[in-house]
C-alpha cells in the first residue's frame, strides 16, 4: 500500500480495544481522531493514557455524535456485541468498519433482514465493513488461503487449536462458566459445541466457498476427558475423575465427505482418560491433498506472558487492514475478496 495517511477512531476499550487503540496511535500510517467508551469513568480521559501512552489529544466520549463529526476513514469497531443501529449509523455516515464479530465472516449466512440493513448503509455511506479475528478469523481464513494456494486437490484440511488453561487464575470462568472439575456425566457439551458451530462455521462456509467446494452442511460435536489424577491448577483443585480436557469439532462437509475441520483443545491436564494428543498451546493444521503439510503454530513465550501478548493476536489484524478496507468497494467484504494484508511495520 502507499503511504498515504488516514484517520481512524477507534471504538471500545476491552483487553483487545486497548491494544487497538495502542495500535492506532503508534502505526505509521494512522491518525486517531476518536475514541468512543461505554464507561462513563473513562469519559474525558486522553486516549493516549488510557493505553499506557503519552497524551496524544484524543478524548474519550459517549456521543457517537462526537465520532461522526470527527469523520474518520475507518472505526475499529471492537464492541462486544454487533450494534446493528450503530454500526449502519456509521456506515451510512461515510465511515469504513473493521471489526472482529464472527458473524461477519460469511455475509450470506446472516439474517437477511441485517444484511439487508448493513449493505443499504453501505451503499448510502460508499463504504465497506470487514471482519477479521483470530480465531475464528486468522485461523480459520487467512491460513486456510495461504495454504491451499499451492494445492490443486484438498482432500481435508484440519485447524487444531489446544489451549493450556492451567495457569488461568479464574475459579469462575474454570470451573462455573466452562465446566471443568464437574463429574463427567454432569458435563453436557451440546451448548457449547452449537456455539462453536456459529463461531466458526462461517469462517469454514467462507473458505470453502472461495475455493469453490461450498459446503452441504456443517456439524458441531463435543466430548470430555477427566483427570487421572487430583490436580492443583492456578484456579484451584481438579479432583481425578473429574472434566479436565474438553475438545469441540466444527466439521464442514463436501461431497459427503469432511473437507474442513476446526478442532479445540482445551485442558487443564495432559495426563487423561482416554488419553488426548494435547499439544502445548498454539495451533496445528494439516493438509491433506496433492501437496500436503503439518504445520504447528507456538507461542515461544511463557505462560506468565500470555495475558500480555495474546491480546495483539486479535487486535492487530483490523488495525493493519485498515488501508485494505477503506480501498474496498462498498457492502460487506470478506477475507477471500479483500488483498492479502500486509503490515506496514515502520516507524
């Protein structure tokens, strides 16, 4: 991309909303002109500040007022939830979005009533709104295209993601939210496999559809492992017998036969019944075609380090694909329609 410059607001400060923002205000392309906040006690402070920056002019608000008038190129939009009336607001006042919302991956599997309304903002606005993510998102899209763009026959392409959640120190997201430590015939896994299926179906749908093998269906299944032994973990105890490893597969079916495969992993142990391949935390995709691969993705840092740098793993894509999305042709622009994105790491 060329140099020229844009201007960006950036909406939301969450974990990953803060690392945007930090983003933003560092690239060497970027101008922030708006932060918009739901916390009324971060009303007014420099946007700079708020993300462990010096001042840099920006303060935030709670009037989306303030950010039209701002009139950006893009928002990075980083919500928790998709508002409809905001984002069409935005996208009707001449400003680009980029967002990590899953549902965005494959427009066609939205309710059509809220295509409808996002691509007529679109329309009206001349603009684009793109999702990106990691996973879904990086995963289960980018990777998939770099990798199938040296095949001429896949047979099965299969995303494995483990997730090591030992050293999270979350009584309530461990063992309340998630499950862990319940006695196996206490955990159900069918909510959470049909939540995987709507997160990553469709990045799979997507995918398939560009390479041309659109899926017949897609299937969402769940199952547990229990701990062999009592187990002391940063979020307390796991008695042996109990959920220690729960795996979750979103399968996208061609032809009869399974063509891509999103598999997690996650564990508190490695030592279960029945016995689990359960690798370090990081991805492993295999291709299985006329020039197959086995790849493992890691995080060389430790654990401790996580929390520090996993939040970059999400928030850093949207902002590099800023100049991508303001370029695009208006409506709803997925990876497979959008350039290869690549950074601008100057200074």
């Amino acid at each position: 991309m060329d140099e020229q410059r844009y201007r960006v607001a950036q909406w939301a400060t969450g974990n990953i909303g803060l690392r945007s923002l930090r983003a933003v205000i560092e690239h060497p392309q970027l101008d922030l002109v708006g932060l918009y906040v739901y916390s009324d006690a971060k009303v007014g402070r420099d946007a700079g500040e708020l993300c462990g920056l010096d001042p840099v002019g920006v303060t935030a608000t709670r009037d989306i007022d303030d950010i039209l008038a701002a009139a950006p190129d893009c928002v990075v939009y980083m919500g928790d939830r998709a508002d409809i009336d905001v984002m069409c607001q935005l996208l009707e006042g001449g400003i680009n979005l980029v967002c990590t919302r899953s549902e965005f991956h494959r427009p066609a599997g939205l309710d059509t009533d809220i295509r409808n309304r996002i691509e007529a903002a679109c329309a009206e606005g001349g603009t684009t709104l793109h999702s990106t993510g990691v996973s879904p998102g990086f995963i289960t899209e980018a990777m998939p295209f770099v990798l199938t763009s040296i095949q001429r026959r896949l047979d099965c392409l299969t995303i494995e993601e483990f997730a090591d959640m030992s050293s999270r120190n979350s009584p309530e997201m461990i063992f309340k939210l998630m499950g862990f430590g319940r006695q196996p015939e206490d955990f159900d896994p069918t909510g959470t496999a049909q939540h995987e299926v709507a997160a990553f179906g469709p990045s799979l749908a997507m995918v398939a559809d560009a390479l041309s093998l659109p899926l017949d269906d897609i299937v969402g299944t769940g199952e547990a492992a229990v701990a062999r032994k009592t187990t002391e973990i940063a979020a307390g105890t796991v008695e042996a017998g109990t959920v220690a490893a729960q795996r979750f597969e979103v399968k996208g079916v061609h032809g009869g036969r399974t063509l891509l495969r999103f598999r997690a992993n996650w564990y508190l142990t490695t030592d279960v019944e029945p016995a689990w391949d359960l690798r370090e935390t990081g991805w492993h995709l295999l291709v299985e075609g006329d020039t197959p691969l086995d790849i493992d993705i890691r995080f060389p840092v430790p654990a401790e380090e996580y929390p520090t740098m996993s939040p970059g793993l999400t928030a850093h894509r949207p902002v590099n694909a800023i100049p991508y999305v303001v370029a695009a042709s208006p409506g709803i622009r997925t990876t497979a329609e959008l350039p290869q994105i690549i950074a601008n790491l100057g200074r």
